[in-house]
C-alpha cells in the first residue's frame, strides 16, 4: 500500500529517547525516526554508512578529532568505520535511513543497544 507518512503525527506517538522507531522501508533499508537527549557513546559501524536528517533541534556530532554541528532540515552521512559521538544537548528529532542490518550502538553493545525495533 502507498500512503504518506506526517514525520511530526509519527514522532508524537512517542516520548523515550535513543530508541530508533520503523516508520517506512526502502530496498533492503528502514526509514526511522527517533528522538535524542544528552549524549550517546562512542561508536562506528563496520558495513554501513548512517544518514543523520534533523528534522527538529540540533545535533553534535563528535569525532575522535572534530566536531560537526547537524541543524534543523539538515542531514550528514556518517561513513562505515568512523567513529563517531552523537550529543543533543537539547532533544532532538532525527529521520535516519540505516540498512536493515544497522545496530543502532554499531560496534559497540550496551544497555543502549536496540535488538528488536518497533513499527509505529
């Protein structure tokens, strides 16, 4: 079926921060939105590249060496292999188009590690 999707009717349905929700897929790819507050962890991503799309706010982006400021209606695509630390220092709405093998923690695993993400 083909049908619209209103990013802000989706990201108000919920409120948790750092947990990646499915609202399309495309090829072998999933479009997610999800919100951030404070500060991930360190991470990169062996295989896959990751489209950051802020949808509202801002969002730093840390590397081991600079830092990247990401605004509102602006997106960065993260290379495979590159370390990176996501900062919101205030929430922030992000659109990310990941393939479906993408863990949100990359190389990393912790208790901020998504296994199983929700359709909404």
């Amino acid at each position: 079926m083909i049908q619209t999707v209103n990013l802000a009717k989706k990201l108000s349905l919920f409120s948790d921060h750092w947990s990646p929700k499915i609202v399309g897929e495309l090829n072998d790819s999933y479009v997610k939105l999800v919100k951030l507050k404070g500060e991930f962890e360190w991470h990169h991503h062996e295989r896959e590249d990751e489209l950051f799309f802020v949808v509202k706010g801002s969002l730093l982006i840390k590397m081991r060496d600079w830092n990247l400021r990401v605004g509102e209606g602006e997106f960065v695509i993260i290379p495979k292999g590159v370390e990176h630390l996501p900062v919101a220092e205030e929430e922030v709405h992000i659109m990310l188009l990941e393939p479906k093998s993408t863990l949100n923690t990359g190389n990393m695993v912790s208790e901020r590690t998504v296994n199983e993400l929700d359709w909404i």
